[in-house]
C-alpha cells in the first residue's frame, strides 16, 4: 500500500505569520507616514524620502525584532529538550511513566498506553516527549533566520506599493491615492492570508483593512494639525 499524503495548513505558519505581519506593517506604517507628510503639505521629494526611510528603517526593524523574537523561542525550545534528554538519560522510567500516563489522558487504556510509550521510546525517545509532552513538532519549530527574511522582505515589498503611489499619483490628491491603493493592497493580503490558513476570507479583508484605515486618519490628522514632517 502506497503511503497517503497530506499537506496541512500548519506547515505553512513558521514563514506565513512572518511574511503576513511584515508586509501589513510595511503597507500600513509607510503608507501611513507618507499620508501624514503629505497632509502636512510637504512636497513630493520631501515625502519620497521619509517613505524610502520608513522602509529601510521598518525592514531592518522587522528582521531584528522577529530574529531576536523568534530567538529567544529557539532557546527555549532547546532548553527543554537538553533537559528531556537529561532525564531520559538519568530516569528512564520515569520518562516512561509519565509518557504512559500522557496516552492515558488521552484515552488509550492503561495496557495499551504502556505499550505504546514503550514502543514510541524504543524508536525515539526524545521525540516522543518533545512532541507528546512538550507539545514541540517538526512543522512548528522556531526558525529565527527564516522569520527575519521572511519579515524584512515582506516589510520591503509592502512599503513599495505607498511609495510607488506617492512617486505616481497627482500631488494635489497624492494622500488620497496612497490611502486608497493602501486600503486596497491590505484587503487583497488579509483576504491572501486568511484563505492560506483556511479561514475566513472576508474576515481577514476587513480585520487588516480596517486597522489600515484607523492608522492612516490619525497620522493624516497629525500631519493636518502640526503642518510639519511627523
């Protein structure tokens, strides 16, 4: 009998949760600082260069805060797998013991809970116990280089589209075409990144756009009501 395969959703969350949040900050938050400038009546070449700098600055903020994030989960994931394999090494029993009462919450039989924690430990103790007790799987694991990319290249390409527009757009409706194009790209990613999880699409769409919206008006009022660079 062939082997049955099956792609889940869950092999996809180490890199689709960074590169989502890193080209929804770089939509909103570059998006959002070239609508204040320009509501702040600065011109064109004044407004390029702070969205440039919002991109360079947010995509190396986005790798450093997710590798150091992503990081410090690494760690401690290796922690409690050097402590596993301490104690596999000095109390097997117990290892079994505890693995065994784990099957039986579960809901095997005492018997067969024995049965099978002996088995899972004779093939692979430490997996067995990263996964059943610690709740550690292969698909899940932290990955700090992978997130750091997958956030500052997202960040990049999200806050090229605001700026694209800015450098595009008429100047005298320049907020307005970045505020709409922004709307508009964060909708088309939440409604992207829901489907790719399987959820709902709709929900998605409005749940980013909706915080996109929020965040360009304030700073547009900011720009509006200081009539400066913010």
């Amino acid at each position: 009998m062939s082997p049955h395969h099956e792609r889940h959703r869950t092999d996809r969350i180490g890199w689709l949760r960074a590169a989502v949040l890193g080209a929804n900050d770089g939509i909103v938050s570059t998006g959002s600082l070239v609508v204040g400038v320009a509501a702040a009546s600065a011109d064109r070449s004044d407004i390029l260069i702070a969205g440039v700098a919002g991109l360079v600055a947010g995509a190396l903020s986005m790798a450093a805060g997710e590798y150091v994030s992503v990081s410090s989960q690494a760690d401690t994931e290796q922690a409690d797998l050097a402590r596993e394999r301490r104690e596999l090494a000095t109390l097997p029993a117990a290892e079994e013991d505890e693995l065994t009462g784990i099957y039986i919450d579960r809901g095997l039989d005492p018997a067969l809970a024995r049965t099978v924690a002996v088995q899972m430990m004779a093939k692979d103790a430490l997996k067995a116990h990263a996964r059943d007790e610690l709740g550690l799987l292969d698909a899940l694991a932290a990955r700090p280089l992978q997130a750091a990319v997958a956030s500052a290249a997202s960040f990049a390409i999200g806050a090229l589209l605001p700026i694209l527009t800015a450098w595009l757009s008429p100047l005298a409706t320049l907020s307005w075409f970045v505020a709409a194009t922004s709307l508009l790209c964060l909708a088309v990613l939440g409604a992207t990144a829901a489907r790719a999880g399987g959820a709902s699409i709709a929900r998605g769409a409005a749940r980013v756009t909706f915080w996109g919206a929020l965040a360009m008006a304030v700073t547009a009022l900011v720009g509006r009501l200081f009539g400066a660079v913010v």
